[in-house]
C-alpha cells in the first residue's frame, strides 16, 4: 500500500506512520478555529447565551461495529454518523466534535489519509469542524471515538424522559435497514436484487442521520441505533411508561418489504427488523403526528414495550440488540 | 475473580457484564444532573455566560499507557488525571466528563467495579461528575478515554501559543519523576530506597494534576505529559519562538537526585529526566516569575528548544518521549 497523493514518506515502504506527522498533515486542515490549529492540548468554546451545549459521545470497534477491511473513509462517516445521529435525535444542530484514534501499526499512512478524507467530506456535508483530541497506539483493533457537540436553544434539548401517556408513538423513516445492511455486506441476502442490496450496504456503512427532520412538538426521542424495540423502550424505561407498538404500522423500505415477502414467517420478519439496530431514524413521541414521522402506536401507563400484530400481542424472542462480534 | 461486595451475578462463576447492567449499577451512581441519570444519549450543559468551556481528550491503551495487570482503580484514576493535566495547564476548573470504556471480555463485574471506584473517589478528590459516555466490547486491550471539561472565564484560557520572546521558562515542580516512576512500576531501580522508588510508582499510577497553583500572569503553559523538553518545544513551535533551558535548573525530586547521582553521566542522566514523559507538572512562560514555579530558562527569538549545561548547549540523543509498548 502506497499513499496515493502527495505523501510525506519520500521513496521509502510504508512505515508506522508520525503521530504528530499524521496531527500537522491530515489533521490540521479539519481543524476548527476553537482546536487552536490543534497545537493546544485543548479547545476552547465560548458560551453562547440562551444556548445549551449537547454532548454525545460514541465508539466504534473494528470486527464489533464495523466489519475488518473496511475502507477506512466509510469508517469515518460512520464514526461521525453514529454520533450525529444522537445529535438529531435531540433536536440540536451540530458544530464540532472531538476524536479519539487507537491505531494499529498495521494502518499506515495511506489508511489514516482515507480516514482523514472520510472526515473531510462528512465535515463538508455537515458543517462540521474538529476541536482537537488524541491518537495513540494499540497492539488491539482498531478503535475510534467520538465526542460530538451541538447547540440547542436553552432547555429545548428533546429528552429521552418526556414521553406521556396518551402521546404518539412515532418513527422518522424505514426500520430494518441497518439489519438487512449488516447482512448484505457481509455478502448475504443475495436473492434480493443488486441495487436494493447495494442501497443496504450504503446503509449499513455510511447511515443518513436525520437532521434534516424537526422534533418541535416531541414529548421524547431517541435515535434508532440500539433497534427500534430497545430504543423505544429505553424512551419508556426513561420516562416512567409503557408503549404498543403495531409491527405492520412500522415503515419498511423496498428491500424491507421484498425481504419479509420472501419468508415463511412474516411475523417473525417483521420482528427482526423492528429489533435490529443501525436503522438511524429516530423515535420519538407527542401528542400529535409530528411532520414526516409515520404513527406506529402510542404510550401508555405502565413499563415495557408490547409489540402487537393484526391488534393481537406477539412474542419476538430477541426485543433488543447487542452488538456481539462481527468477526 | 469474585466480585468482593454486594454483587448482581448472584451465585454463578463471572461472565461477561451486561453492558445496561454496569451502566445502572456502576456508572449512574457517578453521574451529574447534566447526564440526565444517564438514561439519554447525549448530556446538556448550559452556556455560562462570562466563561468558555475548555475541552480535552486523552485515550490510554493497556500495554502502552499504563502496564497490564494494573489494578483498575487506579488506570480509572490516571485516566482521569492525565485528562485533569490539560484543564490544570488551561487555567481552568474542571466541570466534568464524558467516558468511552473499550472492555474485553476478560475483564468480568469485579474489574469493572474496581474501575468504577476509582472513578468515584477521584470524582470526590477534584469535584467531578460523570457527564455519560459509550461502552464497547473489543478483542483487543483495554482502553480507555475521557473527554474532560473545565471551565474558564472568558477569553483567559491560557495556550500554547502566548510565549514571547523575553518570557522566562518556568515549570511547576520535579521533572522526571514519571520517567523513574515506569521504570519502578516495572521492577527496576532496585538501587534506590524502598521508600523513594515507591513515591515513584505512585507518582506514575497516581499522578497529581497541578490545579492546586495558579496561571494568572503566564503567557502560554501545557502540561508536561510527553517530557518537559518536547512540552516546552510545543510552546515554542505554536508560539513561533525558541526556548533556552538550562539543564542543572530543572528541579528534581530526591529520588530523582538520588538516581542522577548513582550514574557515571550526569549529564545523560539529567537529560533523560528533562526527556521523559508523564510527569504531569506545567510548564509555563511568562515575564515574571510565577507563584510556586522554578525559573529553567528564557524564551528567545528562532525555532526549537537549546538545552545547557553549564552554560554549554548540550545534545540529547532523546529530546522528546513518544509513547512505546510498554509490553
């Protein structure tokens, strides 16, 4: 492997790369005016009077969220997606982030330059800049953090812990992408049509968080990444109630539904889908129908999830999602 | 390994935690209102207006950071204070933080608890609350990283890039006691007493974040984390200026006296001390001298850091610490 454009090693094989080579040439450009041109040990964000600052905070695990061989600027995205999907999910607008990287020797200079161009696009698309952070070693898999802030007007954060009895329960797009994408980048699912796979590989390795969606009017809302069934839950969980969910109100994309069709047990599929992660829409809930979410049941006094099919409750053997190894 | 008290496995050999098990049973007990009892995504912290929020991350990776077999409670306590270093040497007061814990499967609800603790009691020692954060699994080694905020008032955080030629070089206290201290935490130094070579190892487990002395005055400071003279060369590469600093005015501890004097080169031996990382004082310019510092030398007008020795530039074959496997 070779860097492909202008790269600092001159006529030499791919050594581990600089730390502080890899923070000047591919770093710096991504900085923020708060990062200080990263030459400060810290960033600096002045308070912003009748703002709140939201922060999130995730990571990523090679072989446990995203599959070995992944190029390294999808990996990126995703690290900058994941988080940006928790800053929808409280109706904030994004304004910088923070990075952690654990690099293995194996990832020379050519892998952290994708990485530095997978950052790079995803800063262009959402007017994102980085305040600074770390890079260190490991002998381990690669691992990334993220720290994300956004800007919300003071105490108008969209909480997990506000759902109501008597509100809606709604969803902001597709459910089960992210469970059917996994699948087809591993090379699954392959009775389905190429272009409806190649769409849920997209999915899978580069999500769409939905900040383009407003939540004024939620009680409550979540981002879809744990599985709709855990994340509404954890709305539930958070706020002191019960929800219904009705699993055919539950939207499902094209390769959705052509995926459910091709089973024996529709109710089983329909369940995976609603219990896989990685969707990134978000859940949320209000007294009425918030614009562009589709009503998929509505809270009521209690805990737990039910799940109801045909008006009937059904039993899914899997409620939630757990990241296990990808291997 | 048992978990020694009240524990939730009842009477079964350790598994692997449940992650939403060590959220609410270790972590929610550590967490600020701002966390919202950490049964959300995201935290939010309010502007303040007259202050800037000051951010940081470090990342620690077992084998590289801190040896294996390190008892957790104290890598949870370094963790935090490596991070409490950058909010000491910004001038500011720390607030409170945001975890990423990547975990093995090895380590079972006793690991995590000790590291909990260790949390705990640093959270009372430095009035720091647990803001939320991400847990992962990984097939790798533990790692571990903080994103620590402080806050400071408005526009007087102190930077890297503030020397001027004719500051004096202060630092806050012994230089090289890091240094000594890996090397006691892995069984060597047996030459020095049992006492001192103590002092060090807990000086390397347990390092003291300067936020006890004060900055005002100073016109650029970092803390010494990668070894004094790369430290002072990073004031000096974002301040656009060159540094003098003179070998036999470093302060040293006694054991680290103890050690300069067993060796045949004291002048090795010296600049090893001024080369090593991990010390975690603060080293600062400024036009006077400062409460509680020692004067080591003066900014000057160039590129780089000159190091003396009796008024004779001396060379260092290592003038900068770059964090190696520590295996």
């Amino acid at each position: 492997m070779r860097s492909p454009t202008p790269s600092p090693p001159e006529d030499v094989p791919e050594v581990v790369p600089d730390e502080f080579d890899v923070i000047a040439r591919l770093m710096r450009p991504l900085a923020a005016p708060e990062a200080l041109d990263l030459m400060d040990d810290a960033a600096v964000i002045p308070s912003r009077p009748g703002f709140d600052l939201v922060v999130t905070k995730d990571a990523i695990v090679e072989g446990v969220h995203f599959l070995p061989g992944t190029p390294l600027d999808l990996v990126a995205r995703k690290l900058l997606r994941v988080n940006l999907s928790d800053i929808a999910a409280k109706g904030a607008v994004p304004y910088g982030y923070l990075l952690a990287c654990a690099w293995p020797d194996s990832i020379g200079w050519s892998g952290r330059e994708a990485f530095a161009k997978g950052l790079a696009e995803d800063q262009a698309v959402f007017g994102l800049k980085l305040f600074g952070g770390d890079t260190v070693a490991t002998p381990g898999p690669l691992i990334f953090s993220a720290t994300l802030f956004g800007w919300v007007e003071s105490g108008q954060m969209v909480k997990r812990s506000g759902a109501q009895a008597g509100d809606l329960v709604q969803v902001s797009g597709p459910i089960g992408d992210g469970y059917l994408g996994l699948q087809a980048a591993r090379g699954q699912l392959e009775h389905l049509d190429a272009p409806l796979r190649a769409a849920l590989i997209a999915h899978y390795q580069t999500p769409q968080p939905r900040l383009d969606i407003a939540l004024a009017g939620a009680h409550a809302a979540a981002d879809v990444s744990d599985g709709l069934l855990a994340d509404a839950g954890h709305i539930a969980s958070a706020s002191g109630v019960a929800m219904e969910i009705a699993l055919e109100a539950v939207p499902i994309s094209t390769a959705g539904q052509a995926w459910v069709s091709e089973g024996d047990d529709r109710q089983a599929r329909l369940g995976a889908l609603a219990a896989g992660g990685d969707d990134y829409q978000i859940v949320a809930t209000g007294p009425e129908p918030l614009p562009g979410f589709t009503v998929i049941g509505r809270v009521i006094a209690g805990e737990g999830v039910c799940v109801t099919l045909g008006g009937a409750p059904v039993f899914l053997s899997q409620t939630g999602y757990r990241h296990g190894n990808l291997g």
